[in-house]
C-alpha cells in the first residue's frame, strides 16, 4: 500500500484544524534513532485503502510512505478518530526496516464458528484474545492467525500455545497458555 506524504509545519492546533478542515489527516512518523517527522496525508487517499482493507488488517498493513522522490516502510502503531462520526483524526506511523525486528498486534480469527460442535449443543462461543502481540522481522510478519473451532466441544478451549507460529515469529506475553477461546457451558 502505498501513501503520498506532506511535511507539516505547523504546531498550533489551528494548523492542525486546517488540515483536517481540509480533508486530510495529521500524522507523525517515529523512527528509532531518528526525529519524529510530522507529515499529514490525503484523507480521501487513506479511507480508499481502509475500504480496500479486511478488519482487523491495519496493524499488520505496510505501508511505503512517498514524500517527492524519498520513500519508506512504516505501519501504523495508533490511531485517533472523532469522537461524533468515527472519522479518521490522526495516525501514528512506525517507520520500519528489513533487518531490525517490529512488535505488531496481530488479528486472531475464528472459522467453523456457524459449524462448531459444542455451540450445536447448546454451548456460548467466547473469544477472550482478538489480538496477539509478536516480535518479528517485517517480512515474516503474518496477516493474521486462524483458529478453526469446528471440532471444539462443550469446556473445550484453545490457547495460545496451541496457535502455529511462523518461523521467525515470536509472541509477546507473560503466559504461553493464555487462553484465546473457549466453548461454555449455559
């Protein structure tokens, strides 16, 4: 995905309120070892590729951000929206590099759900873990982690320990066997 980006040079937030009035959305860009750069990019340009974007994708979506004739990687690490209309206000870009790792929230996805054993007989579904923090290079980064619950059955439940990690994929928690779902009892 690639995004066209100003330098903004206003700190004010007047400055801030004319670009947004504008249709476009603040941003800063942090780098390790770099000074923050605040830039702000076309509204219309970023909600076309959130539209494009299966939910829960934006965290684990690379962007090459493009400013005249320089380019870089980067994901987004925050967002803000309006509180009244949920419009897009500000974004936080983590610039990243091939070879240093990332730290990235990656979306966990349950299939079968309609299919599941112990919801046929009576049980409640429950996802407890939606997201799952991992370390890895940018380029062993997966989209997202699949849970197929459809022979799970009634105090069944799958942890995270239980989840196939890609080589190079490291998760971030205190307890490998932290549960991500689970099939209750009524």
């Amino acid at each position: 995905m690639e995004l066209t980006i100003f330098k903004r040079t206003g700190k004010k937030q007047s400055d801030l309120n004319k670009i947004r009035w504008e249709k476009n959305i603040p941003a800063i860009v942090y780098s390790s070892g770099m000074p923050n750069e605040n830039i702000y990019i076309s509204g219309a340009e970023f909600n076309k590729i959130l539209r494009e974007l299966k939910e829960g994708e934006l965290s684990t979506t690379i962007f090459t951000l493009k400013d005249g004739n320089k380019t870089f990687k980067a994901i987004v690490k925050g967002i803000e929206y309006n509180k009244t209309d949920y419009a897009v206000i500000h974004l936080d870009f983590m610039r990243i590099f091939d070879d240093k790792q990332v730290v990235v929230r990656i979306p966990v996805n349950c299939i079968g759900v309609n299919e599941c054993k112990g919801l046929k007989l009576g049980g409640i579904f429950r996802q407890i873990l939606r997201g799952l923090k991992v370390k890895c290079l940018p380029k062993d980064m997966p989209k997202e982690f699949v849970i197929d619950v459809t022979d799970m059955e009634i105090t069944h439940s799958r942890a995270v320990n239980d989840l196939a990690m890609p080589k190079g994929v490291s998760p971030i928690l205190r307890n490998p066997k932290e549960v991500i779902v689970v099939i209750g009892k009524r």
